[in-house]
C-alpha cells in the first residue's frame, strides 16, 4: 500500500480502499477469493453480522453503491407465525468472474 492510500486508511478507516477493506473482511472471517475490487469502498456496504455466512469468490468487481446482507426480514416473519425461533442459517455465495453494479443489492 503506497503512501497516499495509507493516510486515507488513517484518515477513513477500513473502508477507504478496496486493499483495506477485502483485508477486514479476510480478517473477520469472510472468505475472499484472489483479484476482488471494490471500486467504492466507501459507498459499498457488507453485513459482517455473520462473516461466515459469505463468500466472495475470484474475479469479483463490486462498482458502488453495493449491498450485501447476510440476513434479511423472514425471521422475523417466522417468529411473529410460530414464537421463538432457535437456529439460523443462509449462506451467501458470490461467483467467480462477476461484476455486480450500481446500486445493486444481490
């Protein structure tokens, strides 16, 4: 990471670069695969609720602003109908060699 890039770490956190925000996820358990870019870090935004849930594999582009969530409303659905709800489980997996775009909430 050049110079520039790492005052704007500093400076705006983890979302400041791709590099620096595909290293948060690696290091909060997402699995990443080789040659991801987030071309708007800032403007892209991944739940890291449950990081184990998602995988982004090789050859992604995300453009901004992207969403990504790892939970959605149907729990709520369901224990609303049924009571408590005790398990969890969704996995998301985005695919080797995608571009996902403005605006998109895949």
């Amino acid at each position: 990471m050049n110079l520039k890039n790492k005052i704007k770490v500093k400076i705006l956190g983890y979302k400041a670069t791709s590099e620096s925000y595909i290293t948060y996820l690696r290091k909060i358990g997402v699995q990443v695969g080789e040659d991801v870019v987030l071309y708007r870090p800032l403007n892209t935004t991944i739940d890291v609720q449950n990081p184990h849930l998602l995988e982004i594999g090789n050859h992604v582009m995300m453009t901004g602003p992207v969403t990504i969530l790892t939970h959605d409303y149907s729990w709520s659905v369901l224990k609303r109908k049924y009571g408590e709800i005790n398990f969890s489980f969704s996995f998301h997996q985005y695919h080797i060699r995608c571009t996902y775009g403005t605006r998109c909430c895949p």
